[in-house]
C-alpha cells in the first residue's frame, strides 16, 4: 500500500505543472456551467492546448457531444466524470480505432523480462538531449529495487561526454559499464557488452545507442544492425527496446514516437522530464496515435523519480487527486 502512495505522489508531483497551467482551468470551466455547445468547444480548445492532441482530443469532445445530445450526459459534473473516464481509456488502449466510452480494464504493460537465469537485453535509443542516460540510470535502480544485476552497455562511442555521463551514473548505482574506443563501432561495443552479460551472468544488459535523429538513416542503420548484433548472441534480442522522449517537446515527441515506432521495432516509450512541461497530455496523444505503450514516467532528477506508467494514476494525478 505505501508503494501504491509513494507512486501516486510521484505522478501528482510530476503532472503540478499541468494541472496548474491546464487541467485546473479546466475543471474550473466545466464545473458550474450549463452544459452546451460553446462549453464543449471550451473543453476542446483545453484539450489541444495541454498537447493531448487533434485526433485523441476529437474522439473525447465527438464522444461526449454525442452523448449529450443522447441526454446520457446532463450536465457538467457527468461531462468531468465522461472526460476522466475517456482519458484512462485511450491509455488504457490506445491505438487509433479505441472507443473512448469503453470500460476496459487496464492491463499494465510492464517490461517483458526474461525467466531467472536468462538474461535480459534491453535496448535504450532516442534524441539526444531527450534524458536517455538519466532515464537509464533510472531504469537502472528500479531493476536494482527488484533485485536484479545490471550490465551497461556504452554504444554512443561518437560523444565521449555521452559514455563519461553513462560511467558516472554506473559509478553512483554501484553498475560495471562495459565501453569501447572513442568512435569504436557500436556494434562492436554491443557485442563485447553481450559477452560480458553472459559470462557475468548477469540479469539485465541495457544497451545505450547514438542520440539519433528519427531523419538520420544511416544512424537508423547502425540501430539496426545493433539489434541484429543482439540477436545473434541472445534468443529473441532485443527483449526491449524502449524509446525515450522528452514530455517538454510536446507535438515532437509524437513525430518520434511515430518515427521510431516505425524504423525501430519499440516496444515501449520512457517519457522523461515530465515534472518541466505543462503539457503533459502528450501521453495521451502519443497513446492514442500509436500502438506503443508507454511504460515509465520520469518525475524528477533523482534516480527514484521514476515511476511504472498507470492510467489511472496518470489522470487521477492530472485532476489532482
């Protein structure tokens, strides 16, 4: 129960500014007034300006105009209950074709771990600048709090601060970095990082990658064939591949996420520095316009400001309570 809090606590804290600068006008918006057209252009022009985006945003205010005029929702009391409940349900689901009044049960998407005694292959990519190397210490220590040994694996050998960076964060979690020569190729990194996960029979290898643009083929091809590298030397490798975005750059991180999502095989999105934006609803526009869950929130600086992505959590935390 006190994890359950403590993790409630984290998202509220992470999501102040969106409630203050949003999500707070909104329900000051809706509360109070007559339920009618110009309030629900009220509420869609709130929607889009915290970043929850044209398409999830359309199919709340076409969902709740239609029901409205159905008379199933009378006044602006149920139009708030309608809005939460159609926020957890796209990201519960997401993808493009959820209904937004469907009372689906949330499945947690967590990471897909290998049974003990197998090692787990984990690989890390996104922009630079989006906090990849924060968010890996970060996974880091919650894999630690679970009681598994993790190997780093240094894959950005074309910025020495990027592997320093990775090498002070291992230092800090008590985490060996396995690393290569300035400009070594990543592949090659990725290999030796392999060979040392198994011989060390470690738990969890995270592989860290080149901070990529999504545009940049070739360095999309040196993604690639890092995982092909992974393949060889583990069954079904990489059993992870996580793309972090950073909640600060609203609509571009949707563009990523539609991107890598495409050339990249990811299987789940860390959304970091959640705690800097106001417009935290770009979780729902990320959810709603690709089928990729979104399993971490980063919510502060600390390595422990992480916490494991919920629906409920999320909007509850939204709305303040």
């Amino acid at each position: 129960m006190a994890f359950f809090k403590d993790l409630i606590a984290k998202v509220s804290q992470g999501l102040a500014k969106t409630r203050q600068a949003v999500v707070a006008k909104l329900t000051s918006l809706i509360l109070g007034r007559t339920l009618d057209e110009s309030l629900l252009a009220d509420v869609e022009r709130a929607l889009l300006e915290a970043d929850v985006g044209v398409g999830a945003t359309g199919k709340i205010i076409a969902a709740a105009r239609e029901d409205f005029r159905a008379g199933k929702i009378k006044d602006s009391a149920e139009l708030l209950v309608h809005l939460k409940r159609s926020l957890k349900a796209l990201l519960a689901a997401g993808g493009p074709d959820v209904d937004v009044r469907a009372a689906s049960a949330f499945i947690p998407a967590p990471l897909h771990l290998r049974p003990h005694g197998e090692l787990t292959i984990i690989l890390v990519t996104g922009i630079n600048g989006a906090g990849k190397t924060t968010s890996i210490a970060k996974l880091t220590k919650h894999l630690q709090e679970q009681r598994k040994s993790v190997l780093l694996g240094a894959c950005d050998t074309f910025r020495a601060g990027a592997v320093k960076q990775l090498e002070v964060w291992g230092e800090r979690l008590g985490v060996d970095v396995i690393r290569g020569q300035a400009n070594a190729d990543p592949a090659a990194v990725a290999f030796d990082a392999c060979k040392a996960a198994l011989a060390r029979k470690v738990d969890v290898l995270i592989i860290d990658t080149a901070g990529r643009l999504q545009t940049q083929d070739p360095l999309m091809k040196q993604l690639a064939k890092i995982r092909s590298v992974l393949a060889k030397q583990a069954q079904d490798a990489p059993h992870e591949a996580l793309l972090i975005l950073d909640a600060t750059t609203g609509q571009n991180a949707l563009r990523q996420a539609e991107a890598f999502g495409n050339a990249a095989g990811i299987t789940g999105i860390i959304l970091s520095k959640l705690d800097g934006t106001a417009k935290g609803g770009i979780v729902v526009a990320i959810r709603s316009a690709v089928d990729i869950p979104v399993k971490f929130v980063g919510t502060g600086e600390r390595p422990e400001d992480f916490a494991p992505f919920d629906p409920d959590t999320f909007v509850e935390g939204m709305f303040g309570q």
